[in-house]
C-alpha cells in the first residue's frame, strides 16, 4: 500500500490485457506535467484597461466585478504590476464624457486627448509594456457606432479616412501595435499605408479580423458608455453563425498587411479559432470578452463556480484551440496563480 498513492487506475487484480491504457500518462502530477499538450503562461496575456480623465482615481464597473476604469496614473500602476506578473501588454480602452463625443469622433485624434496622454505616460514609464490602442469610432462617437452613421447606414469609405488619422495619432504617441476594431471593409491597407507615408513603418496592426456581432459585449458598452444610439452592429459586425466568412476576413486583413489577426469574442467560437489557426501564417490573438468574463464572475460569486479553475480552463481551452495571446480582463488573476 505504501506505493500506491496516486495509482488509482491500476488495481493488482485487474482482470483484462489491455495494451493500451491510456491512464498510465495520467498516472501522477508528474507524468501530466511531462504528457501536458497546451501550457498557459503569463506572457500569452494582454490585459485590456479602461482610461477615466483625472489623477488617482478608480471606478468599479458594476457588471464586471474586479474591473474599474483607471486614470491615467492608475493605469501604470496597473501595467507595472502586469509586468510584475508576467503580463507584456496592455490593451486601452478611453471612456470618455459624451461632451466629448461628436458625429466624426473628433476627439479620437485629438494629440492632448485623453487616451494619446495615456499611451505617452505608459511608454514614458513602463516603456516595455507594448502599448495596444483600439482604433474604431465607438467610444467617441454621439451615435455610438464604429463608423460614421449617415440617415442611419454606416459609411464605409468614408470611415475610413476617420480611422487612419486615429491610427496615426496613436502611433504618434507611441502606441506599439493599433488594433483596428472597427469592420470596415479595406481598413488595415488604408491604415498601413497611412502609417507607411507617415514613417510609422514600425508600429503593428492587430486586427480584429473575424469579430462577431456579439451579445457578449454588453458590459464593455457599459464600461465606456458606448451602446449604439440607434440600430445595431450587424450590417459590419459578423454574423455569429458563420465561419468561412471569417477565413475570407482573416484572409483580406493578411494581405492588407495585419501583423496579428484576433477572433473575437473566444469562447463560444473556439471552431473559429482553430480554423484561422490552421489558414493564417501570422500570429493569433483572441479576445475573452467582458460577457464571457462577466458571466463566469457571476457564477463564481454565487458559489456555482470555481473562479481560478473556471478561468484557467476556459484559457487554456481558447490557446489548445490555436490562439497564440488572448486578451483577458482575468489577466492579473490567472498571471498570479500561475506563478503559484
Ligand atoms: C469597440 C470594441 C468593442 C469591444 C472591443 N472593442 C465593443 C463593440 O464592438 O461593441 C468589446 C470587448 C469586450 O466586450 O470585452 N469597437
């Protein structure tokens, strides 16, 4: 008895010759640790962060427990206790006061604009934390869509043009890598040419390329207060039942020049990655949404779930489905379990 810690699989009277037992690379810790196929680690996280104008302050957002929008400040405390952990990104998100908000989302490339500040104060500061900005109209948009809303259709060229010199004003303030969310049709081109004849050669486009028009974003809109006025996101968003249609998507944004492509949201279309995996020779991100996040948060609170596991699992299940980095607001949680 004094060995058989462990090896509950193998009883001395088994009965049967089975060569192949799949339990024996089950067998202890030490075997599945040897035999283990995916491996989660801190630095596949990009923690996503939502910017509020001011100086040390935090508002909790009521539907995702455990995230608050930071100022400025707060934000590179927070991105300097991610690079303690592991974390090398952060993705941001500005929320900003509708005074601000206009048709052209004028704001969004304003170079003294609330998010263009940020981006200088995290590069200042924590200068190897990559800087990821979302380039789309939403957040600064008084019809809160990611494109220019005219009798209520979403223009595509003209957004454009809207888009680039976002892209621009970010790179300008050091954004490392832009992340197009917007689902215009031609946008990564515009945008790397843009940022090519600006001599922005370095900077990197992420793109949103396979991104689905989603009930799982309904608390990041809370979080920036940026619903859409009127309508919704399904003339430029996907449909969430299609898949080859993201291949043709992920397909364009190559060639248009995307560094990265991303799935989004991840869990529920876990196909959807694996399949771009095996299509794409650039690298995969995926976005674990404010939905996924915050419903597996309200299970947890009501006792019904295990939080770090039910995290654990759900990302390590996203990167075995193929994602290279998943963008994740349990980043500082999963990062500090990890590193036991
Ligand atoms: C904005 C944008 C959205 C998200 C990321 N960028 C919302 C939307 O498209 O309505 C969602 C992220 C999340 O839910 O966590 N274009």
């Amino acid at each position: 008895m004094a060995h058989h810690h462990d090896h509950d699989n193998h009883d001395s009277e088994s009965a049967f010759h089975l060569p192949r037992r799949p339990r024996r690379n089950r067998v202890t810790a030490a075997m599945r640790n040897l035999t283990r196929e995916t491996e989660l680690s801190p630095s596949d996280f990009i923690l996503p962060l939502f910017i509020i104008d001011g100086t040390d302050l935090q508002e909790p957002i009521e539907s995702m427990p455990g995230v608050s929008r930071l100022t400025p400040d707060r934000a590179v405390a927070c991105a300097q206790e991610a690079q303690s952990l592991g974390i090398g990104a952060v993705a941001l998100f500005p929320a900003l006061p509708d005074s601000l908000k206009d048709k052209h989302a004028t704001e969004s490339k304003n170079a003294e604009g609330l998010l263009q500040r940020t981006i200088q104060k995290l590069k200042d500061e924590v200068p190897d934390v990559l800087v990821i900005t979302d380039v789309a109209m939403d957040p600064y948009s008084s019809d809160g869509h990611d494109g220019l809303v005219e009798d209520g259709k979403i223009l595509n060229d003209p957004t454009l043009e809207i888009l680039a010199e976002m892209a621009i004003s970010h790179a300008q303030a050091g954004a490392d890598l832009v992340a197009p969310s917007d689902m215009m049709d031609g946008r990564v081109g515009v945008i790397r040419t843009a940022l090519d004849d600006c001599g922005f050669t370095d900077t990197g486009i992420l793109a949103y390329s396979a991104k689905y028009a989603s009930a799982f974003y309904g608390p990041f809109r809370d979080a920036l207060d940026s619903a859409p006025k009127s309508g919704d996101k399904k003339t430029y968003q996907m449909d969430p039942a299609n898949r080859r249609e993201a291949i043709l998507e992920v397909q364009l944004d190559i060639e248009e020049g995307a560094d990265i492509v991303m799935v989004k949201p991840a869990l529920a279309y876990l196909d959807v990655i694996a399949e771009v995996r095996s299509v794409a020779e650039v690298p995969l991100a995926a976005y674990q949404v404010s939905g996924e996040y915050a419903m597996m948060k309200a299970a947890a609170a009501q006792g019904w779930l295990d939080e770090a596991a039910i995290f654990r699992e759900t990302l390590t299940a996203i990167k075995r489905a193929g994602a290279d980095m998943i963008l994740t607001y349990a980043a500082p949680v999963v990062a500090r379990e990890l590193n036991g």
